[in-house]
C-alpha cells in the first residue's frame, strides 16, 4: 500500500488544496506521487491549480463504481509539469457522494495499493457535505484509510472560533492541524492556547506562511507554491520511510 496523506477542510477557501498540491510537489521531487482531488462538493479545483486540461478524466468516472481500485485510480491521472506526480481531477459542476461512502469505496477495491507509487495525496475538501449522517463519521472514515490526516486553519480569529466548534463536534482521529499564518504569527500563542484548552487531542503540527498575493500568484502560474520547509517539518519522508521501502521492494525498485 501506498503511504497515504488526507487532507480535509472545515469550510471552501482555507488553502487546503493549494497546500495538499504543494505538499504533493515537493515530494515528487524524489519520490512516485498520486494526487486525488476526492472533494465531492462538485468543486474541484485541483486540476485547475495546476492549469491541467482534464480531457475527460477524473473522480467523475469513479463514484459510481461499487468499488475505486488502484487500477481505476491510475487510468483517470493525469501527467502534469513534475515529472514524478500524476493527478487524478476532481469533480466539476456535479456533486459526488458523502466522504463515508466514497472512503467505503476507496477502502473495498484497494485503491491505495498503487504498484510503484510512494505516496498518495488525497484532498476530501470540506467535511460538510449534504449527505453526511454526522462530521465525526466523516473524520473518522478518512482517518481509517490514512496514515496521517491534515486540516489547514487560517490565523483567521472566527475561522478559528467556528474551526474549534467543528472540530469539537467532529474529535476528529488521528487529524494534526496546520496553521496558515497571514499575520507573521501574532495569534500563533492565542492559537495554540484556544487548542491546548479546547482541542487537547488535536497536535498542532505545524505552522506556514499564508500570503494571499503569493497564492494568487500561484494560481496565475499553474504552478504550487514552494513548501520545503513544510515537508521537512512534518517529517514526511522520514516517517513515512518503513512503507515507502515496501514499495520499492514490490515494484523492483532500489532498496
């Protein structure tokens, strides 16, 4: 099985693809990496971040399946400018089904289990979804086909009121929060506090530099911010090192 990193948001517009995609590229520079844009809010923009023409490809052609399987996965990706990433659309302009019953279906055919791949990086979007009986069965759905879950909160102070509540109501599994700091870290102690008292269970993993005018900037270039010190930080590759061995052992790779 792939190593497999989610990212979910409380609500549209946090920068939670921007930097699922950003994550994902800086990995591909030397690891095999899979994107997969599973918002089903009917909104995903992954592909277009990326400036990527789907040509008829994406998560469309797949939530109606009984079962998503690896195979499935890799004949919707799409190459993009990093060599080693392959991106999988999202869906536009149709909404899909509640993050349970897509995660149900990932889960049944082994979709995660890529031959060759390294890493998958799953945006799931917002967690809200019409569908969804509660938040905590969505969080939890998500945290069972990951190993580590991701949720980006920007220093936004009732973003973070509204986040606590969520997130309250959600206590989400094995979900580490980053957060997005546009104010040079003033609010990274109150932060830091409102969650040592109020989310004790949820790890503040870690804390990157939120600039609307670079994101902007981004977007305009087709290409995902650069996030080194992101990576670093979370120990990705480190952590992740016992599984990404078995997948260069199964697919013929260097040990």
């Amino acid at each position: 099985m792939s190593y497999v990193l989610a990212f979910y948001g409380i609500k549209d517009g946090q920068g939670v693809t921007t930097t699922a995609l950003a994550v994902a590229d800086e990995l591909a520079r030397r690891h095999s990496v899979i994107f997969v844009d599973a918002d089903m809010s009917g909104t995903g923009t992954a592909a277009d971040a990326l400036q990527l023409d789907a040509g008829g490809r994406g998560m469309g052609n797949l939530i109606g399946a009984r079962a998503i399987g690896a195979r499935d996965l890799l004949g919707q990706a799409l190459p993009t400018r990093q060599r080693n990433l392959g991106l999988v659309p999202g869906l536009s302009a149709v909404c899909g089904s509640a993050i349970p019953r897509l995660v149900g279906q990932l889960r049944d055919g082994q979709a995660f289990a890529i031959p060759g791949v390294e890493f998958v990086v799953v945006d799931f979007g917002a967690i809200a979804h019409p569908e969804a009986r509660s938040l905590r069965q969505s969080v939890t759905a998500v945290a069972s086909v990951a190993h580590r879950v991701f949720t980006v909160l920007r220093d936004d102070p009732p973003m973070i009121a509204r986040a606590v509540l969520v997130l309250k109501s959600a206590q989400p599994p094995k979900t580490e929060l980053l957060l997005a700091e546009s104010r040079r870290g003033q609010l990274r102690k109150h932060v830091r506090e409102v969650l040592r008292l109020q989310l004790p269970e949820v790890a503040l993993a870690a804390t990157l530099p939120w600039d609307p005018g670079r994101a902007q900037r981004s977007l305009d270039s087709g290409r995902p911010p650069s996030m080194p010190a992101l990576v670093r930080e979370l120990r990705l590759a480190e952590q992740a090192e016992p599984v990404l061995a078995q997948v260069r052992a199964t697919s013929g790779g260097p040990a």
